[in-house]
C-alpha cells in the first residue's frame, strides 16, 4: 500500500494555479500536485497522463508545495544555466 500524497494543505493554490495557468508547464506544474492529492493517482499516473517524467513530476510538487503554489513564484524558476 502507498503512503498518502502529500500536498493537501496547497491543493486550493493549486487549482487556482491550473485554472489561471498561461503556460503548458504551469499547468502541468499544478496537475503534479492536484492529480496525487485529490484523486490519489501515483506519480507514474501522472508523469504518463502530463508526459513527463517521474522525477520531473516529484520535483514539481516539491517546488509548488515549498512556494506555496503562489503564481508568480511558479512563472519567476528556472534552472540555472551557464
């Protein structure tokens, strides 16, 4: 049996965040944390159903979930670079 996604406490930021999403990747950013928590699919559910991958997925949901699902804050990441 799996543990229970967690998440719960930023599910309504969430899907404020999914509705107002401007870009492909901030929605897909918001369904990495509404898809486990509301509807309990596994990580692998949801890298399959946003095509993404797994990892992707994780770090997505650790990211929302450590900003608080706030907009601006989703649309200002990036991943560094040279």
């Amino acid at each position: 049996m799996s543990r229970k996604a967690s998440g719960a406490d930023v599910l309504n930021s969430a899907r404020k965040l999914a509705v107002n999403a401007e870009t492909v990747g901030e929605l897909r950013m918001a369904l990495a944390v509404v898809l486990p928590t509301e509807f309990g699919l596994s990580l692998e559910q949801v890298a399959g159903l946003v095509g993404k991958s797994v990892s992707w997925v994780s770090r997505s949901r650790s990211q929302i979930i450590a900003q608080s699902a706030t907009p601006e804050s989703v649309k200002r990441q990036g991943h560094g670079g040279r």
